[in-house]
C-alpha cells in the first residue's frame, strides 16, 4: 500500500509537469506557473484555515528557507518548457543525472547540514550502468 | 543542449527541496511549509509573470486552456501529502526507485500517446537506468548493514 502511493506520486509528478507544460502551450510558462502557484497558495491558505493551524511565521524565518519556493517556480517553468521538446522521459533522465550528482555532493562533502558520508567507490558501478542507461535512450 | 542543461539543473533542484522543506516541517508544519513554498512561488511567479510575460494580460487565451489541466494545483498539493506520507515509511532506496518506476510509465505514456516522443530506445534506456539505481541500492544497503554492526560491536 505504501509503496502504491509512492508509485502514484511518480504517475503525479508526470501529469502536473505534463498538465502545467500544456497549459503553457495554450498561453505561456509564465501564466502557467502563475496559476500553479496562486491557485495551490490559495487551496492551501484554506486548508490550513480549515485545520485552524496559523500560517507560518515570516519573522524569524531562515532566509534558505525561502528558496523552495523560488524553486518550484522554476521547476514548472523548465518542465513546461523543456518537456515538449526533448519528451518526459528525458527530462526524467536528465533529472535523475541532476539528482544523482547533487545528493552525492550533498552526502559528500555534509552540505545543508546533512550528515557527511563519504562517497562509496563501489557505487560508480551503478552510476556507469545509469550512464550507459542515457546513452542508449539517445541511440 | 540548453534543454538538458535545464533538466539536470532541474535535478538538482529537486534534491535541495526536499532537504529544506524536510528541515523546516519539523520545526513547523507539513501544511505550513507547502503553504509557504506556494506562497513564495506565488509572489515570484507573479513576478517573472509581469516581466516576461506582460503581453498576455488579455483574457482570450484562457478559453484556449483545457479545463483538465486546471486539476494540476490539487494533483499538486495531493503529490506533497503522498510524498510526507511514503518518506517516514519507506526504506530510503525505494524512495528513490518507485516514483523513479510511476514516472518513466507515465513518461511513456505521456510521450506515446500525447506527445509523441516515444521510442523503443528510450524504455530500454530506462530499464537500464534502474538497473543501476537498483545495483547502488544494494551497495547502500549493505553498507549500512556493516556500519551499524561496527556500531554494535564498538559500543560492547
């Protein structure tokens, strides 16, 4: 059951990206992530009122944490750009890149106040058969 | 090129998110950090809206939008609660692998029938991706196995 929602979450995050890089097509990126994040901002303000949870507090607020936001915001705009041209199964492959290196620096070096654990060696076997897992989607 | 830059940068962002977001949910809230990071998306969205996009600020092309794709906010906020869901229940490789699996069959299907990118090449490529997240998995695994065994004996 867990592992169902985990799979569904996967089949989500390919139809949002697909929904938002249609709607852009029909008007542009720009309205597309607008209206992304106006509507989820305001379904989400309504939801916390309906929890009666406060909304956070901006004051003494660490700046990093602004930048999810910042984020999803280009998520949107480079999916909805990106997906038309080079296919969602590309973008899942070069974000898997992205991913890959970026939480192997993290897990590296303790970036963002993660745990430090040094790279495993054995593990650029995997990363050559991902590698070569690229190379073959471009053939 | 410039498109694949893009996507692994959008890699990259995609793992930088979760790790704030995770952090700032245990001093506050799964609701109030989602709701935060729209709010935030919203004012820069609007933003980058005015200064790229100022041309669109008539209402036509709103008719041109397929109603579906308006579902895309409460996909959007249900994806977050999911994501909360599995993360504290799942083993961490699987984490990484299931959605990895839900998003290249959706991927396929997205390109098959709705965009036509598919090729043969690509699902193989795929297969071959999970290959390896799967072998890196394993090592993981194993890896944490002997670590905390040396804890174990370390601390008799």
């Amino acid at each position: 059951m867990v592992k169902l929602t985990a799979f569904l979450s996967g089949v989500l995050i390919i139809f949002v990206n697909y929904a938002n890089s249609m709607m852009g097509a029909s008007s542009s990126v720009f309205f597309a992530t607008t209206y992304y994040h106006v509507g989820g901002f305001v379904l989400l303000s309504l939801i916390l009122l309906y929890r009666k949870e406060s909304f956070i507090n901006l004051k003494d607020l660490e700046l990093k944490y602004y930048l999810p936001g910042v984020f999803s915001v280009f998520t949107i705009l480079i999916a909805s750009f990106v997906m038309p041209v080079i296919g969602s199964t590309m973008l899942i492959a070069f974000n898997l890149i992205g991913q890959t290196i970026t939480s192997n620096l993290i897990d590296h070096f303790g970036l963002l106040g993660m745990k430090k654990s040094p790279l495993e060696k054995r593990k650029l076997i995997g990363y050559s058969i991902i590698l070569l897992g690229i190379i073959i989607m471009f053939l | 090129m410039l498109y694949y830059i893009l996507a692994l940068f959008m890699g990259v962002i995609v793992v930088i998110t979760p790790v704030l977001n995770g952090q700032l949910t245990l001093k506050t809230s799964t609701y109030k950090t989602a709701h935060l990071s729209f709010m935030v998306g919203a004012v820069s969205a609007t933003l980058i809206l005015i200064i790229f996009g100022s041309s669109l600020f008539g209402t036509d092309f709103i008719a041109a939008i397929d109603s579906v794709y308006y579902t895309s906010i409460v996909f959007g906020i249900f994806l977050i609660l999911l994501m909360n869901y599995y993360a504290s229940r799942l083993p961490a490789f699987l984490i990484v692998i299931i959605p990895f699996v839900g998003q290249t069959v959706m991927g396929v299907f997205v390109d098959y029938y709705l965009i036509d990118k598919f090729s043969f090449n690509k699902l193989v490529g795929a297969g071959v991706i999970l290959l390896g997240l799967y072998i890196n998995a394993q090592v993981e695994k194993k890896d944490r196995k002997r670590r905390l065994l040396n804890e174990n004996q370390g601390s008799k």
